[in-house]
C-alpha cells in the first residue's frame, strides 16, 4: 500500500516545489493542505503518516499544528520545511515532536537525506 | 494584461519567493540583535501610486506614530526598499542592541540605519540567490545597495510619501513584519520598483513557475 | 577586457590611486591593505601598517563600537555603512579646503563590504571611506539658510515678535500637549485702546511706533517659555505654558501698568498708551484652541465695556453680555 503523505503550506508554488523534490521511486499517495486547519483535518483523516509541514501560515500555522498534534498524541512523522531559519525556531519545532527542520528552498538532496536519517525510505 | 496585475500564480510564486528571502532577512535580524524574530506571511500587491500612502497607513495603522528609513537598489532590479519602524520599536532597539541610557537622536539613527540596512540587503540578498538558482539570467544577476537615509522620524504613515514626487505610476509592494514579542519591536519592510522592475518581476515568476 | 595587456596590474593599480579610502581588515582587525588615500591622509604608510592591529595603529579610534559594526559584517555576511550624518568621522583628517572650510576634519561616509569566495563566509572586510567634507558644509550652509527663512516667516515685519501664523501653530500644539499629557495654559488677548484716533490724529508713522514700543515693553515682562505675537492690526496674543488664570491675571496687570505707566513719544509727541486685556486659560473638554481665543475676545470685551485699561478673567456669564 502506498505510504500517505501530507504537503501544507499556504503557497502552491512551494507544495509543487516540495513534491518534486520526494524521491521518484517514492511509493506515496499524495494530499494537499493549505493551512494549520486543514492540516489536522487531514491529520485525523489518516492522510499524513508522514507530514512536510510550513511555519509560517495564516489562519493557523506550523507550531500551532505542532501543538494540536501533540494533544492528539502525534502519531505522524512531521518534517518541518521552513524559510524561518532562526536557530530558536528549528529548536522550538524539534522540541513540539517534530523529526527534522528542512530549510528553505528545498532540493531532493536535502530531502533525500533526511528521509533516509530516519529509515522512511 | 494590464501592467497592473500579477495572476494569482504569478502572485503565489513571488510570495514564496519572498518569503524565502524574508526567512534570511528575518534570521540575520535575529542573530543581530540576539532575538527570536517573528515573521508575517508576506503580502504582495502592486499598487498604483495614489494609493500608496493610505495601502501604508492601513499597514502600520492609521493613527500610529511612524519612523522610516529609505534604501534604494540597483543592478539586477531596480527600486527602493522602506523600512518602517513603529515608534516605540526605535526606543526598544537600543536596549536591543545593548545601548544602556539616553542614546542621542543621531545615535537612535544609526540604529535605525543598521537595522534598516541588515533587513533590505538580506532580504534582497536572498531573492538575488533564489533568482539565480532557479532562472536563467543574462550576465550576472547582482545588486547593489545605496547608503541608507532616514526619511522620516515619528510621522504619521499616511505622510511618508508624496504621490506628487513619484515619478513611476505603480509600484510593487512587499511587505512582511517582523516582530519581537514582549518588546514592542516591529518593522515593516516594502519594497518599491518601478514598473519595468514589475515587468522583470513577472518574468521571473513566470520561469519559477516553468521550472516545477 | 583583462588587464593582462598591460605591464602592470590593472585593478591593483586603481585601488592604490583611487580617491577613496581603501582598507581591508582581517577578522583579527589586522590591517591586510592600505590604499594611498589612506596613507596620505593619516601620514603613515601601507608598509608601516599593513600587518598592524588597526586599533593599536590608531589607538584614537572608537573600538568598541567599530569593532562591532565589523564583526556584524562578518556574522551577518552582509555590507554595511556608516554616514557622516550620525558620526562625522571614523578617522579624524583633515580636509583639503583650508580656504574655502568651515569645517574642522574631513567629514567622511563609509561602506563595509564583506570579503568571500564565492559560497564561502566572509574571510576580510574592506571598508571604503568616501570624503563627505562637500556635502556637509552644503548641507550646514542650507540648514542655516532654511532657519533663517524659517525665522523670518514666523516674524512680524514691524514689532518683530512673533506672527499670527506661529501664534496659531504654537496655540494648536500648546493645546495639543496639555490635553494629551495634562497641566495647563492661559493666553491672554490684548489691544491698544483708542488706536484708530492714534493713527488718524498723528498719521500712521505715529502708531507704528506706538506698536513697536508696546511690543518693546511686554517682551522685557516675558518669562523664557512665555510667547509674545501680534495678532493682527493692533491686536496682540501672548502664550503662557504652565499658568492658571490667576497667575495670567497677575502677568496680564504687570503688562498692563507696564504700558500704561509713561506714554510713547514720537518726534515730540507724547502719545498716551493704556491697553484692555481678556484673560483664558484652558480647560479640559474644550474642542480646540479656538475655544479659548473665543473666551479671551469675550473677556478682551469685557474689559472695553469696563471703561478700557482693564484686565478681565473670562467667566461663562460673559457668554450673555456677548448677546
């Protein structure tokens, strides 16, 4: 069965970006969110086993989705991927429970990397 | 298509575009000034003109007392970057940046200038990086910055700029907040251009589209 | 084009001529380059301080803070600069004009420039020193000329006291501060009694003298915060920060028997002078300042009514004998 993954991030520029940057060979069924809200809906949904995840958002952003999850004791392999790239943030993220802070633009190399550091492909 | 508009890809490509680049800017104020920064979603919006001013007072709010720094660019792209301080945010950045006591109004300002100066050349740094990662440029794509100048101290917004002294009819309008919590510190940084700086912007965002 | 056609180093060659200071300091702040601009100007040569640690080269340099605005450049990989406007000099030069001066160093912009391989961090800054000396003395020469202009707009011609244009201004902002950080303020509206018989029984010469004497003699009563202006024809308006009405009033009968005591002489003429003056002070509520130039004309009336050489308080029952 193919692994489901979960992109959010207000911008569709960045989501394509992200997507194009998972390893070709990836089995993975792909879903979309725009927002922190729409995030955990798709979270409960059982769409995000693993979860590449934007910090800055309206309506609700990456910590508060950290913080939601953590709540619903975080069953999903969160990868922050994030312009912020202030030492505090990426510390403030690992410490909400999330596996790994990928900065901004992101390249298969990056991903590819910390994908294997955690045994996910 | 008009001059004007961007479409919303268009649009959606330069706000992450930014975004990126603010996350640099953002990360160079914070190491700085020894701070966690926050940072808005950036807003893009071109802008004619006449509107500029009240799209100003709508964005640090219309009553509120307002210092501002002008810095202009060159090379690559063309145009000017304001950066605008809200007033009590000057007197928190010299405690900020470890100045104990009074500092003296050309002090203050060349706190102002510093800040100013580490917001615009990161930020415009990091788009200039984007841009030459992600698309094809003719020579070197390089910019070079100006000496920053204080525009104003404690205005109103509204009577940062003068429509009547603008050459160029529209502008394109970045803008992002940062934002130091408990210490009443925030920036707005915009960024104007002239319109055939729109016009590149737009190509630009149109090969960063192309590319994924 | 490379400079390889040539014999010697093309861009080395321009750095060491250019009229721009050139420095290059390691993050040791040992000095790595020192152009002739540099050298000629602080008298010490490249070979005597390239390998040098700048601040013990120049011990009168401000370290602390110039250490810093360095090291920013070399934590934040990013240009920096420094205006003549906040400081006037990182080195204390002189300037080339000692004729033509006014200045007593050479003012000076700098711009701090990280030095890097390509990707890498920066390794070196350079710091260019542009001579600013020019546009500092334009600049000091137009500020002088705008405060002069800007004296001269907010003067009466005649009394040379202040105009109706700063009295307005000043009313507005006096007004403004008292009703945003509390305290008080009284004005004092005054006139010259009879001056229309002055000026038709001794022609018009007599009663501008008439009014630069008054204008003379209130401006010896005035405390330093205390403003004096002419408000129009033969009306005057004085501004009192931090006064109640009582203590205005007191000021008000002062200014009085101060004009009233001898009359004013012009080319043998003695010219009896007494003035009606009402009295307002600000109250918390009232809309602007036009409420208390309003009370004070009441008052002034009053104080006509009274029989003229009077001083008089506005009270809110004058609101009736206005009617």
């Amino acid at each position: 069965m193919s692994l489901p993954i979960l992109v959010v991030d207000d911008s569709a520029m960045a989501r394509k970006m992200l997507i194009k940057s998972l390893p070709a060979d990836w089995d993975v069924e792909i879903s979309q969110a725009e927002n922190g809200v729409e995030a955990i809906e798709a979270y409960r949904a059982g769409k995000a086993a693993v979860m590449f995840l934007d910090l800055t958002m309206p309506i609700l952003d990456g910590f508060g989705v950290l913080e939601a999850l953590r709540k619903e004791e975080l069953n999903s392999m969160v990868i922050v991927v994030s312009a912020d790239i202030q030492p505090v943030a990426q510390e403030r993220v690992l410490s909400l429970g999330a596996i790994a802070f990928v900065k901004k633009p992101v390249s298969s190399e990056l991903i590819s990397t910390v994908l294997k550091q955690y045994g996910v492909i | 298509m008009s001059l004007a508009s961007l479409s919303n890809d268009q649009r959606d490509a330069l706000q992450e575009l930014t975004n990126i680049a603010m996350g640099q800017a953002g990360a160079s104020l914070a190491a700085l000034l020894d701070e966690f920064v926050d940072l808005s979603v950036p807003r893009i919006s071109v802008v004619e003109l006449a509107d500029l001013p009240p799209a100003l007072a709508s964005l640090v709010g219309k009553t509120n007392l307002v210092s501002a720094v002008r810095q202009s660019f060159q090379g690559y792209l063309r145009g000017e970057a304001i950066i605008i301080f809200g007033e009590p945010g000057c007197r928190a950045l010299a405690d900020l940046m470890g100045f104990e006591g009074e500092l003296e109004e050309s002090g203050e300002n060349e706190l102002l200038l510093d800040v100013a100066n580490v917001l615009s050349g990161a930020c415009l740094g990091g788009m200039m990086e984007q841009i030459r990662a992600f698309t094809e440029t003719n020579g070197p794509a390089e910019l070079s910055f100006s000496m920053p100048s204080v525009m104003a101290r404690q205005v109103m917004a509204e009577q940062l700029i003068d429509p009547k002294k603008v050459k160029w009819s529209h502008a394109l309008l970045l803008e992002v907040n940062f934002t130091i919590k408990n210490r009443n510190f925030i920036a707005h940084l915009t960024m104007l251009m002239p319109e055939e700086g729109i016009e590149k912007i737009r190509h630009i965002t149109d090969e960063f589209l192309a590319a994924f | 084009m490379s400079g390889e056609a040539f014999s010697f180093n093309l861009a080395e060659t321009i750095v060491k001529w250019l009229d721009v200071g050139i420095f290059v300091l390691d993050k040791n702040f040992e000095v790595q380059l020192w152009n002739n601009f540099m050298a000629h100007h602080s008298c010490r040569k490249s070979e005597e301080i390239v390998g040098k640690n700048l601040f013990e080269a120049f011990p009168e340099l401000p370290k602390p803070w110039f250490t810093k605005k360095v090291n920013t450049v070399f934590l934040l990989n990013n240009f920096s600069f420094i205006s003549w406007e906040n400081r006037p000099y990182l080195f204390r030069f002189a300037h080339n004009r000692p004729i033509t001066g006014g200045a007593e160093h050479m003012y000076q912009n700098c711009m701090l420039l990280p030095l890097k391989a390509e990707h890498g961090k920066p390794e070196a800054v350079c710091v260019m020193v542009f001579d600013a000396t020019d546009t500092a003395i334009a600049q000091s020469l137009l500020q002088e000329a705008l405060e002069a202009i800007s004296e001269i707009s907010n003067r009466d011609g005649l009394t040379e006291i202040y105009n109706r244009r700063y009295l307005e201004n000043r009313l507005s902002s006096e007004f403004d501060r008292t009703r945003r950080y509390g305290g008080t303020f009284s004005m004092i509206l005054f006139d010259l009694d009879f001056f229309k018989k002055v000026n038709d029984t001794y022609g018009h010469l007599a009663g501008d003298q008439v009014l630069i004497e008054v204008a003379a003699r209130v401006k010896e009563k005035l405390r330093t915060s205390d403003v004096l202006g002419r408000y129009g024809g033969e009306e005057f308006i004085l501004i009192l920060p931090e006064t109640n009405q009582e203590g205005a009033r007191v000021f008000a009968e002062r200014v009085r028997e101060a004009i009233a005591l001898e009359p004013v002489i012009y080319e043998n003429i003695t010219i009896p002078v007494t003035v009606s003056m009402g009295v307002a002070e600000y109250q918390a509520g009232m809309a602007s300042y036009s409420s208390m130039t309003h009370q004070s004309d009441l008052a002034l009336y009053a104080s006509k009514a009274a029989g003229r050489n009077h001083v008089t308080c506005y009270e809110p029952a004058l609101e009736k004998l206005a009617d």
